[in-house]
C-alpha cells in the first residue's frame, strides 16, 4: 500500500520517536479488527487494536500509526476523532491516552481514579464535542479538555455500594447523556457534575447510545429514537445483536452482528448491507456505506477489503524465518506451564510470503479447536508446512499443508493423531536438521500423573511420526538441533536434555541421552528449563524458569564430565549472578555472536558475546514492544532484523549486525556527520569483520583512539585518550581485520 504523507492528521505523527530507538522500529500488527472510525470529507481514520490507519476513499492510499512510530502503548479500547480541530483521542485498556494533535502525540497518564476504585480501567467509549470529549470508563465518566490536554470534571457513579460502569456517553446541548446498565444517566456541564446524586436517570436497558438532532437507543435486539428520552419510537425491525448506532445527517445507522441497516430520521428502512463477517461498526462516505469488520478491516459494499497489510491477528507466539519468508504461530502457553490462556486463541498459523501476508481458509470456521504451539516449513521445499496443535480437545496433533501458489492459500494434506488420549501426547515444537529429518517435542506422553517428555521422529517411508520417550518426569519445549544434537529444554521438572540420535533418526539403537539437573549446575531453585540456544563458539546457552547457565564446549563436553556455570557479572562493585531468579523465555545469539535473551516480565536484553555486558535493554516502556513478555526472537542474518514476538503482536527491529564473517561487509557510519547539539549518543560503526582492530586519528594523523571490535559492529563516544570530547573537524577511521587480509576506512565528521 502507498503511504500518504501529505495528510495534515497524520504527518506530525511520525515524526515522533523513542528516544533510545530513533526510527528503527517497524511493525507486523494485525489491522484487520477495526474497532471505531470516523470520516472526515471522503476519509477515514480507523483504529484496531494496536494502531490506527488512514484511508483515502478517493485515492485509495492507506497509511498506519502503531506504537512502532508514534503512539504510546498498544490494546486500543477506544477511538474517536474532530475532523474540524484535527484532534484524535486514543484510548487504552490501560485506562490511558493518546492525544494526536497537528503538533505531534501527547501520552496521557492522569487517570482521575477514585481511592476506594479497584474495578476495570478500561477506556470503554470517547466522544468529542468541540473541545471537550466524555470519556466512559469503570467507574462513569470523565470530562478532558482538548485544548489543554487534561482531564477536568469527574464524576464516579457510585451508589453507595458498588460503582457504575459507563458504556457510551455523548454531549448534546451542553449535557452529558450516558449509557449504563440502569439506565441513561444524564447531567448538564455545571457545577454539580460531578456529584452522582444530582444526575437524573432515565429508566431501560440499552447498551448503545448516539445523539445528534436526535437520539438513538439500542440494546442487542431493538433499537429506539426520538427527539427527547421521553419519547421514543421504536424501530420495527428485529435485531440479533446491536453492535454500534450512529445519527449521521439525515440517517441513523445501526450495525447488527453481521448487517448494518441505514435509517431516516423517522425510522424508515433505506438500505441494507450484509457483510458475511462479523462487524463492529459502519459509516457514510461520500453516499457510500462503508463497515468495520472485526477480521477483514474496512469493508465497502462490495465487499472490498482497505486496510494496512498484516498478519491475521495480533496473538503470536513463535515464528520461523527462511530468507523473506515468515510462518508465526498463534498459539500460546502461559508462562512454563502447558494450560494455555482463555480463550485459547484458535488462529492456526499466519503466512508471509514476501509480499504480502496470507491467512489459511483452512481456519477459518474450523470446527477444529487449534492451540498451535509451531508452524515450521520444509527447509527443502518451503511450500511444505507442518504445525503442532497442542490443544486439550479432539484434534490434537501434528498437520501437514502444502502452500498452493495459484489461489495464494494453504491445502491440508494430513492429520497425524499421536494418541488416542487428547489430554496425552500433546506435540510442542518441531524442527529440521541438517539433512532434512523432521524432529518435534512431545508432552504428556504416558499419563496424567507421570508428566513424561518425548522427542518425535518423522518416519518418511511410512509417514508417520516415531514416539521416543526420554524417561523423565518432565514437560517440553520446542528443541533446537546442532551438530548432530537435539538440545532440548524441559518447562515442568528442573532438567534439561541433550540427545544424541547420531543423525540417524530411525535407529534408535546408536543414540545417547544426556540429563542436566541441579547436581550438574542448575539454579537449585529452578522448576524447569524454557530456552536454548547454541552461539558461535560452540557453547550452548540455557534459561531456566530462575536463572540463565552455560554449557561451554557444547557438544564437545558432553563426554567429560559436563556442568553447566551462571554468568558472573559485577554490579557496584559487587559479582553476582546475571539474571539469577528471573524465568529466560528466549535466547537468540546473532552472527555476531550476541545474545538477544528475553527476561519473562522484563523485556528483552541484548547482550555482548560473553553476556558480562549489555548492549541494549528494550521494554514496553523505552520501546516499541507491545509487551514486556517477548516469546520469541529471531535475528535474519541477511538483514540483521531482529523480529520479537508477542501474544499482542509482532514489531522488528533494525540491528547493526548482519552476515558477520571473517572479512568485512558493507561499513556504514552513522549518524555522520555527528552535530553535538543534535545527537548526544555514541557513533556506530557496522559491517565490520568477527574481529577487526581499530585505528581513529585526527586529521593531522594524530591516534585519538583505538580499540578491537568483536561481533561485526563497534560504538565510539568521540572521546580522545584523556576522556575529554574530541574537537570539531574530520576523524578517520582505519580497520584491519584479524590476519590483516581485509582492510577498511571511513570518515567522521564532528560539528561541537
């Protein structure tokens, strides 16, 4: 899709950043759920869960705003917009806002709460009027003033024994009209707004509210309007279930479940549209009804589809990566332990074929209760794609699909029942090896009791999978496979398993296992072993559910008395352990042998080779990340990206190292020139060798500094050897990489 750049609404938006990631920063969020929009002259501006898009009817351009360039959080509960101010306010389930303005976008955290409030936060509707906007919540409404960018009156609907929650509130004539479980609530903007004593009540049971010239009333089967509370006509039409009412012009329109109907003021029937899909709201543009679906974006009448490209929805939970192709799987499992989240998110897996995302018809109206754990292609043939549904009901088990190029869907080939039990033998990752053998994980695969892992073996000549159980009483996690090695981390018991199968995945006899436990150097406090990772050096990084270990050595150690060792790192001047107590969700090692570690709770930190040193730390409070649960890293070597993913999303990071090797790649400085009164951070240098020495003088040949880099990249902070800033001029940068069979150069330019 073409990004506008030219809407006033929308330009000063994206030229916020975060302060520690400048514009690095993309994302891989669903648009298809739209929950609000408004137009304005032809145009709309939609919000879904974790963004906001702009679409032009006219031309047809489409540009987004995410947290990744501009907004503050994700989970949007609420939206509404004053094409006469060009103001926006975005509400959160935090019980937050965004207010985006021509100026720029204006986070807001000043919830008026009451002390003895303990309910929802929950934004639940916004309506602007001017310069004001009601704001509905928990516990009843709020007044924020637009052009200060505040909140003013408050007043909590509280009876004296529980709060009332505000559903939808509107400001007609100067008072504030709200809808609410007993009834419409209503009260002038004066001076006893906000005691809940003085605001009348008008006695019904409606869960929707417009107003305009008129009111308009629904509940989930009728809809009433009028031009006083008092008097109400109802509709004569049945309704299945009322999703939203609008008073637009001379028509009122009412989204029911899957139609949306289009009223005149004295309840007359002029039109009707049936989606086939599930709607949340609908609008006129232009004399043309446009709907908001809750799974294809914005929908015309013809059943047309304008949105931002993304994957189906937000919920993810692994991905896998094969050059510009991405398999995510939507499953989930909350925190170590194998019950999933409710509702199970029942999404199958989402495709991207480089081009555009595609999600399998397959899944869609499933009868088939899908909690996929994995989705993996065939490195051979990426057309060739199998998922571990790892839900609790008939249909657990392995699936295999074939990806059809000519109508851009997903064929199902066959379904692999791995036991008759659906409690039991629950499949939890699967992987390729060197030489094209498909290996999964397994858990639960002797009874209910005796929590027994296993490892699962792709028979080709019978197609079908071969069950090997390692005898613990532990669950599983998606393994990893190096060097002829199955590295396989166990979430229920303090274990961790290294299997040797000897590349030979259908001779059982030739294999070894190996068990980790506390005696061999797990955290002794630990319940289970959740990540690993093999990095360049050969040693095999651990995370457990309280703590990060090392296996150096790897594979090689494995026969002489093997013992994984904590990172000792020194805080204060104090040693102690890196990461002791906390659970280590993933590790992702790059091509320059970092470390990418995601902390459970605690965002993701990016590490030097031997982890004594942080790079970067990203959270959802200095980053994009929608959330401070990273399940899953993976770095494209390519590109140097780094995609993390999320159960509220996927974003992706530029990182400064792609494709390390021995000689150097493409060095690049930035930012150069460096203006001191513009840029206070140190200067990254990146394509640089595994190894390269550094050489910086000034321009008279005078070394100002000198270092040896590690890893493909290598920061500066422009002092000279006293400590002191360098002064304004040309600095050049002379490298060699280790045996001095490469060399590189670069200039700086300073301006102080």
């Amino acid at each position: 899709m073409k990004k506008l750049l030219s809407v006033v609404l929308l330009v000063s938006m994206f030229s916020f950043a975060f302060s520690q990631s400048g514009n690095r920063w993309s994302d891989w969020f669903s648009y298809n759920n739209v929950l609000a929009f408004k137009e304005s002259n032809g145009k709309i501006i939609a919000a879904t869960e974790n963004g906001v898009f702009y679409y032009d009817t006219v031309s047809g351009e489409i540009t987004k705003l995410s947290k990744a360039n501009g907004l503050h959080e994700v989970k949007i509960s609420a939206f509404d917009y004053n094409p006469d101010t060009k103001v926006a306010l975005i509400g959160y389930k935090s019980g937050n806002l965004d207010v985006v303005t021509e100026d720029g976008v204006t986070y807001v955290v000043d919830i008026p709460l009451s002390q003895s409030y303990t309910g929802s936060k929950v934004i639940n509707n916004i309506s602007i009027n001017g310069d004001k906007a009601v704001i509905s919540v928990g516990y009843g409404v709020s007044i924020f003033d637009l052009t200060k960018k505040e909140f003013g009156d408050t007043c909590f609907f509280f009876d004296g024994i529980s709060y009332v929650s505000a559903l939808e509130s509107v400001i007609k004539d100067d008072v504030v009209y709200s809808v609410t479980s007993s009834g419409i609530k209503s009260h002038p903007l004066n001076v006893t707004f906000s005691v809940y004593t003085s605001w009348a009540t008008t006695s019904g049971n409606y869960s929707q509210l417009a107003a305009d010239s008129i009111f308009a009333l629904g509940n989930n089967d009728s809809v009433l309007f009028g031009s006083d509370l008092s008097l109400l006509t109802l509709i004569g039409q049945s309704f299945i279930n009322v999703k939203d009412i609008k008073i637009q012009s001379q028509n009122i329109v009412v989204t029911d479940q899957t139609k949306v109907y289009i009223y005149n003021l004295s309840g007359v029937l002029q039109k009707t549209f049936d989606a086939g899909e599930e709607l949340n709201s609908a609008y006129f543009v232009n004399s043309k009804l446009y709907s908001a679906s809750k799974f294809s974006g914005i929908l015309d009448e013809s059943k047309n589809s304008y949105k931002p490209d993304g994957p189906y929805s937000n919920t993810s939970y692994k991905i896998q990566i094969i050059g510009d192709k991405l398999w995510v799987s939507s499953g989930a499992r909350e925190g170590r332990y194998n019950y999933p989240p409710s509702p199970i998110p029942d999404f199958g897996f989402y495709y991207y074929d480089g081009r555009q995302w595609i999600y399998p018809s397959y899944f869609i109206n499933n009868p088939i209760s899908f909690n996929t754990l994995d989705v993996t292609a065939n490195p051979a043939n990426n057309n060739e794609v199998f998922i571990a549904n790892y839900s609790q009901t008939t249909g657990q088990g392995i699936y295999k699909f074939n990806y059809n190029e000519s109508n851009k869907d997903f064929d199902f080939v066959k379904y692999y029942q791995l036991g008759s039990d659906f409690n039991l033998n629950r499949p939890v990752g699967l992987t390729f090896d060197e030489n094209n053998n498909l290996i999964g994980s397994m858990a639960f695969s002797i009874s209910y009791t005796a929590i027994s892992s296993s490892l699962l073996f792709y028979n080709k000549s019978s197609d079908s999978f071969d069950v090997t159980d390692l005898n613990i009483s532990a669950a599983a996690q998606k393994p990893i496979i190096a060097d002829g090695i199955i590295w396989f981390p166990t979430p229920r018991q303090n274990y961790f398993v290294a299997y040797n199968y000897n590349n030979t995945p259908t001779n059982l006899s030739d294999d070894k296992k190996y068990v980790f436990d506390k005696t061999l150097g797990l955290p002794d406090s630990a319940a289970g072993t959740l990540s690993v990772s093999l990095d360049k050096s050969g040693d095999v990084w651990i995370g457990s559910d309280r703590g990060l270990r090392v296996l150096s050595g790897g594979v090689s150690s494995l026969d002489n008395n093997p013992k994984v060792e904590p990172i000792i790192i020194t805080q204060n001047g104090l040693a102690e352990e890196l990461f002791k107590d906390l659970g280590i969700l993933q590790i992702e090692t790059d091509s320059g042998n970092q470390k990418w570690v995601s902390v459970d709770g605690g965002g993701v930190f990016y590490l030097s080779s031997n982890g004594e040193n942080t790079i970067q730390h990203f959270t959802a409070v200095n980053s994009p990340l929608p959330d401070d649960t990273v399940t899953d890293i993976k770095v494209d070597p390519k590109t140097g990206k780094v995609y993390f993913v999320t159960f509220e999303g996927i974003v992706v990071y530029q990182g400064d190292v792609s494709n390390v090797s021995s000689n150097f790649g493409d060095v690049k400085v930035y930012p150069n020139p460096v203006v001191t009164a513009q840029y206070k951070g140190n200067v990254k240098i990146t394509g640089l060798a595994e190894k390269t020495n550094i050489r910086i003088t000034d321009a008279a040949g005078n070394l100002v500094h000198s270092a040896v880099a590690r890893g493909g990249y290598y920061e500066w902070n422009l002092n000279n050897p006293r400590g002191s800033r360098v002064a304004s001029g040309i600095y050049f940068v002379l490298m060699t990489n280790e045996d001095g069979t490469d060399k590189a150069t670069a200039k700086i330019a300073v301006v102080n």
